[in-house]
C-alpha cells in the first residue's frame, strides 16, 4: 500500500467539514510553479462558497449524488 493510500484510508473517517478543511490545506500546498494554478476568479468562488458553508448557509453534498446527478443530465443530453 502507498503511503497516499494510508493517507486516504486515515481522511476517509473524517467527517466532511474536515474533509473540505484537509481539501484545502493539501491545495495551498501544491506548488503553482509546476504551471497550474487556478485564475484568481476560481479561487474567490471555492472561498465564497467554503463561506457559505462553514455559515451553514448551504449543506455538504456527497460525492455519489453529485456523480449521478451529473451522469442523469449526460445521458439527458444524449
């Protein structure tokens, strides 16, 4: 087992509000002088919206339901 897969096996027992929290510290940590980092417009949307969560303006929705609603509106389109 890699050690990503020790460190993903430890993060699945968080609950979201602390997955979203090591979501986040692990992005501040990528370097952006490999060529990616997101425009600035991208990044004030992800903070808006952690915003919004962390107000309680707005619920976590899981990965799951996020992925089928996203392939029910692509076989829509089909």
């Amino acid at each position: 087992m890699s050690r990503v897969d020790d460190a993903f096996l430890a993060a699945e027992s968080l609950d979201p509000a602390e997955k979203l929290q090591l979501i986040s510290r692990l992005w501040e940590t990528v370097p952006t002088a490999e060529g990616f980092r997101p425009p600035d417009s991208d990044l004030a949307e992800v903070k808006r919206r952690w915003a919004e969560y962390e107000a309680g303006e707005v619920e976590a929705v899981p990965w799951d339901e996020v992925w089928a609603e996203v392939e029910r509106e692509m076989a829509d389109d089909e």
